[in-house]
C-alpha cells in the first residue's frame, strides 16, 4: 500500500490532505472515490504519478513543481473540471499545437 510505503498512517495523510480519517479510509476500501482534485494531491503527497493510485507503474516522483507552478496547475485541472469531454479534448489538442509552435522557435 502507498500510504504505508511512505511510512504514514491514515490520520496523518488525513491531515496533510485536510480531510477526514474516515474519508482516506473509505477510500482505501473502495466506498467512496475522491474526486480529481484529491486524487492529484494523494499522489503528489504519496511521491507518486496519479496512474500508480490506480495500480499502475510505479514511477517516483524525483523532484516536487515549485510551489507556484503547482498552484498554477491545479487551477488549470479545476477550470477542465467544469467543461465538457469535448471541450476538454480540444483545448488539449489546442495546447499541443502551442506547445509545438513555441518549441519550433526556441
């Protein structure tokens, strides 16, 4: 279990989360699903990639975002939340183009 891998007991990755002991423990039994947010702060807090919760790969996180730059991201994640599958798939192949386009002029 990753929780216990990195030493912490519920309680303690309760509160680094600011949630209920309960609520990591329904969780861990499948009761309740947190929700995109959290799940981005569990891995970040358990020093993993979000697809490891999941039974993925195991792929440490070597070094933590800045601070800023992790604000910056979560607030991006929040602002996808609230559109459609659709919209979020666009705005995805948007960004790849950008991205392409400001790499060709480095």
């Amino acid at each position: 279990m990753l929780r216990k891998r990195e030493g912490l007991t519920q309680s303690e990755l309760a509160e680094k989360l600011e949630v209920s002991d309960n609520f990591v423990g329904q969780i861990e039994r499948g009761q309740n699903a947190p929700s995109l947010e959290n799940l981005v702060r569990i891995a970040n807090t358990l020093k993993v990639e979000v697809g490891e919760l999941f039974g993925g790969k195991s792929t440490p996180v070597v070094s933590e975002l800045p601070l800023k730059l992790e604000r910056e991201i979560d607030s991006l994640i929040l602002l996808l939340k609230n559109q459609s599958l659709a919209d979020v798939r666009f705005l995805k192949k948007f960004a790849k183009l950008l991205f392409q386009e400001f790499q060709g002029r480095r």
